[in-house]
C-alpha cells in the first residue's frame, strides 16, 4: 500500500524534480506521505482507543468480576451472568424496554417520513427546503433534560392538556395518566428522536432522481404507486438508519423513563443505573454486556434486512 | 413537480403540527418562566415578574449553578476545539487508504450507537480500576467525545466526499507545496463545514447528559445539575434556568449560521 503513489494533500513530494540532487527528500517525502494518513487519524484511533474501547473491555472484565464489601475483586465468576439471566425482572425489563422501542419506533416512523416526504417532494424552493429542514434539526442542539421537563406545563394535573379537555367536555376530572406514566414516557421519546428519522430519510429521499417520478407518472403511476414502488423502497436505506438510531436510544435509554415516568415505569438502562447506585458493579457490568450484545443483535437484524453501504 | 392539491396542503398541515409539537412546550415554558412571584408549574399565570430569573442568581438557591455553568462552558469549548481538530484530522485521513481505515470507520460509527449508560459506566468503571478519580476535564471529556466526534466525522466525510479533488491539483500544478495547497485552497473551502463541526462540538457537549453522569465525578456539569433540581425543586425557577440555557443554545447556533453566511456572501463577493 506505500509503494503506491498518492496524490491529494502530500502529493508535490512525489512530483519533485527528478535530478539528482532531490532524490533524498523525494524519498522522505514519500515516506512522510504514506504515513500521513495514520498520523492524521491517530487522535481519532486514541479517543476511540481510551474511551470506547477500553471502557467496553473493562465492562467485560469486570462482569466476571466479585465484589465484597463495595471493593471489586478481580477474578473469574459467572455469578454475575446467572443472577441477571435468571431474574424474572430482568425479561420483564427487557419485555417493556422492547415494547418502548416498538412503539416509538413506528411513532416516529411514521412521523418522520411523512415530514420528510413533505420536505423532499412537496417544498420547491431549495432555500425553504433548507431553513424547513434546519427548523426541524435546531432543537437536537438544546438540552433533552430540558426538553422533558418543558412536558410538564402540558401534561401536568393542571396542565394544558387537561384544561383543554375538561373545556371541551371531554372529561370531568383531571386525567392523572398524562404525566408520569408510559404515556408520558412515548411522547418525550418521540418528540425527542423523531428528527433521528427525519434526517436520513430526508437525505436518501433528496437523492431519488426526480425523473424516475415523471417517468412513473407518465407511465399512469398515481401518487400511491409513485410512493410505494418508488419512493418508499428508494428511501429503506435512510429508514434504516433511522430505525437503528431511534432503536439503540430507546433500548439504552435511563432518563426519559426515569424523568417521565416518575420511577413508575422500567427500563433495562434505568435498572442498570439502580444497579450502578448501589455500587452492584459487576452486576451492572453483566447487564451491560447483555444489553450491548441484545443492541448489537438488533442493529445487525436491520442490517441484514436493508443494505445501508450505499450511504455511508 | 406536485401540483397543489389537497394533498399538498394536508402535508403542510402536518409539517406545521410536526413544528408546533417541537417548539411547543419550550415556548410553553419560556412564558411560565415569567411566572409571578405565587406562580406554580402550570397555566394560570400569576402575574408577570422577573422574580424566578432573580431567584436563579440569588445565592441560597439550590445546587451550583454558576460553578455549573462555568464548568459545562469550559467543557464545551475544549470538545468543541478537539472535536474539529481530530474530525478534521480523520477526514484527510480517510481521503485515502490506509490499513485499518475501515475498522476506525466502524470503530467511530459504533460510538455512536452504544448506548450512553455504557459509555458511562465503562469510563467510570475504567478509572475506577486505574484508581483515578473521575472528573469533568478527564473522564467527562473523553465521554463528550465519543458523543461528538462521529458527528464530526460523518460531517467531514460528507465534505471530502463532495470536495473537488481539481481544485487540489490546480494548486499543486501552481507550484503549491501541500501545506500551501491545504492552507489556501482545502482550508477555506471547508471552513464553514468545520464550523458547523464546531457547532456540533459545542453543543452536544453542552447539553450532554446520558454519558456524562457516571463519569463527571464530584463536580457536575450544567445539564446533571439541572437534572438533580428536577428532583427537588418545584418552582418556576427550574423553567428559568430551563429557559436561559435554551436562549443560550439557540444564541449559538443563530451566532454560528450568521457568520456562515457572511463567509458565503464574502466568498461570492470575491467571484467575479
């Protein structure tokens, strides 16, 4: 791979005058330009290296590890894995986590695309089609926390929601199940990563070509064939990416449930971060890797259903 | 292309709804912020004060906000500076092929789809092995960075990916060397996406929350310490602060898009 000549950023070292006199520096040169790539992404390897890498291995080890007396013993013990694999509270946590990540999944499913649609085919002018799109991506750059607590005014007993529904007739007393319920619990989700959706299927739907539409069109396509032979199986790769991003969240998630359901609802992140408060390391560890392996199991399922390669 | 029926305006609605639903409940919260001194929670207001914002800079209050927030800056800005440097780095990288390109690759990706707790609990439990004690400029940075980083990335891919390799060329057969070359032709013409991978940077770290609150250590960040409020404050001086870290945030972001655009219009305005 370094015999080959590079052109981009070091090329002019390979192009220096071919006398004599420059055949030294050419070759530095040549050196310095095959090993610029690995310099250039060596802070990327050493973060992920330190912080990715290492933590995850260290979750590994010490899920076999005991503990005594709040102080990790290393050694080798499958006590950890029995006791999370056993628990009839870890399948049910795992069962309600998973039903979480199905609705939400097809909430924002649902919502995403049709705002994507919208966005992609329905906007003509690009301009407006870029502040839309912008307007839709803002609030992914403001707090989630505070996104969550901005529900309760809505949600609350006294809250928006209620008002408007004992004005309207709707009911006479105050719905208790809108805050702090798994309810609540859907909405903060999908009002937090539906725009995780938004965005790959907008950027695969803006690479359809626009004439394959005319042509269906022209073939007598109505609009219900144009989407679903065209439109919906050009954009799987953006659904999926989309489906692994709002899936990976809500099956890790600890805060939203913790925060919206008032600690009335589980979640397997949530029953890792009790774990982690008692100071259960490695029980916490073990779950940890369960709840990776179950994550990693699932995205390689989306994967094997839709090929993405195309996008990345 | 579509014409301008029902349809489109059924979508339109939709899309307002879908927008409405966004913003909503932050302008919801803005306007409780300026609940009266006997205001609560919710709807009705109790008059319109300041009150709450005062409270926020009083000192009995609650938590350490200003140490919060200070620290949580702090913190943002060296992500934010890292961030663009190694994105930067490993987009120039990823121009070209080298060993072990596609395993950083997917190293990167899968960074981002760990679920946070992980990250969380693997750094907390790494420098508890190493005996190191956690803090916000140690194990909360490199938590911040496998948040920020494949953002910043994916941003620089996508510009390399679009970039015009013609332009390089042109340069080198100028007689640029290839620092010239990176200076004055790579480097400006990606500078508005580094600043965009600058913003990314900035705000995640900001407001990051999930992986940072096993590995902050004894002094939290701003978004753990307003987590910890939600616990035991009831008052609107939550949706106070709730508010000025928002107008914070968007402050960026519009500051961030008003000089991309004046480096644009610069940049036409040099085009003949």
């Amino acid at each position: 791979m370094s015999s080959l000549p590079r052109d981009a950023l070091t090329g002019a070292a390979i192009a220096a005058p071919p006398d004599g006199a420059a055949v030294l520096p050419r070759a530095r040169g040549r050196r310095l330009a095959a090993a610029l790539p690995y310099l250039q992404s060596l802070p990327l390897w050493l973060v992920m290296g330190v912080f990715l890498l290492i933590p995850i291995l260290t979750i590994v080890a010490v899920s076999f590890w005991d503990d005594q007396e709040y102080a990790l013993v290393p050694t080798f013990i499958l006590d950890n894995y029995r006791e999370v694999l056993t628990s009839r509270v870890t399948w049910t946590t795992y069962l309600s986590t998973l039903r979480y990540a199905a609705i939400v999944w097809a909430a924002t499913l649902a919502i995403g695309f049709t705002v994507a649609y919208f966005l992609s085919f329905h906007v003509r002018s690009a301009l407006w089609q870029m502040v839309l799109f912008q307007l839709c991506a803002i609030p992914f750059l403001t707090s989630n926390v505070i996104r969550m607590i901005s529900w309760i005014p809505f949600l609350g007993r006294n809250g928006i929601l209620n008002r408007t529904l004992m004005a309207l007739g709707v009911t006479d007393h105050p719905l208790e199940f809108l805050l702090f319920s798994p309810f609540a619990v859907v909405l903060a989700f999908v009002h937090l990563y539906t725009l995780f959706m938004v965005v790959p299927i907008f950027n695969t739907m803006m690479r359809i070509e626009r004439s394959l539409i005319e042509a269906a069109r022209d073939a007598g396509a109505g609009p219900v064939a144009v989407l679903r032979h065209i439109v919906v199986p050009l954009s799987l790769p953006g659904i999926a990416i989309g489906t692994i991003f709002v899936v990976t969240l809500v099956m890790g998630d600890f805060v939203t449930v913790q925060m919206m359901s008032g600690g009335q609802s589980a979640s397997v992140g949530l029953m890792m971060k009790n774990q982690i408060s008692l100071l259960q390391y490695p029980v916490a560890a073990a779950q940890a890797v369960v709840l990776l392996a179950t994550v990693l199991l699932m995205v390689w399922a989306i994967l094997r259903v839709v090929d993405i390669r195309r996008e990345l | 292309m579509e014409t301008r029926g029902p349809r489109h305006w059924a979508l339109a609605a939709f899309f307002a709804l879908f927008v409405l639903f966004l913003y909503g409940p932050t302008v919801t919260i803005v306007i409780l912020s300026f609940q009266g001194p006997d205001g609560g929670l919710t709807f009705p207001m109790r008059g319109v004060s300041l009150h709450w914002f005062a409270n926020l800079f009083q000192k009995q209050m609650v938590g350490d906000f200003a140490g919060s927030f200070r620290r949580s800056l702090a913190l943002a800005l060296i992500v934010m500076g890292l961030t663009v440097l190694v994105a930067l780095g490993a987009g120039l990288a990823f121009r070209r092929r080298f060993f072990g390109a596609t395993a950083l690759f997917y190293l990167t990706i899968a960074s981002l789809i760990v679920p946070s707790i992980l990250i969380s609990l693997g750094i907390g439990l790494m420098f508890n092995v190493a005996g190191l004690p956690p803090a916000w400029w140690s194990s909360a940075l490199g938590a911040h960075l496998t948040w920020t980083l494949p953002f910043g990335v994916l941003i620089m891919f996508a510009v390399f990916n679009r970039f015009d390799h013609a332009l390089e060329e042109a340069a080198r057969d100028l007689g640029a060397s290839p620092w010239q070359g990176f200076r004055h032709v790579v480097l400006p013409l990606i500078a508005p996406s580094l600043i965009g991978v600058a913003l990314f940077g900035f705000s995640l770290s900001y407001d990051e929350f999930a992986r940072t609150v096993m590995a902050a250590g004894s002094d939290n960040t701003l978004p753990l310490e307003i987590f910890a409020m939600t616990t035991n404050v009831t008052t609107p001086v939550l949706y106070a602060l709730g508010s000025l870290t928002t107008a914070f945030s968007l402050a960026i972001v519009v500051a961030v898009v008003l000089v991309v655009l004046a480096m644009r219009r610069r940049g036409t305005a040099h085009a003949p």
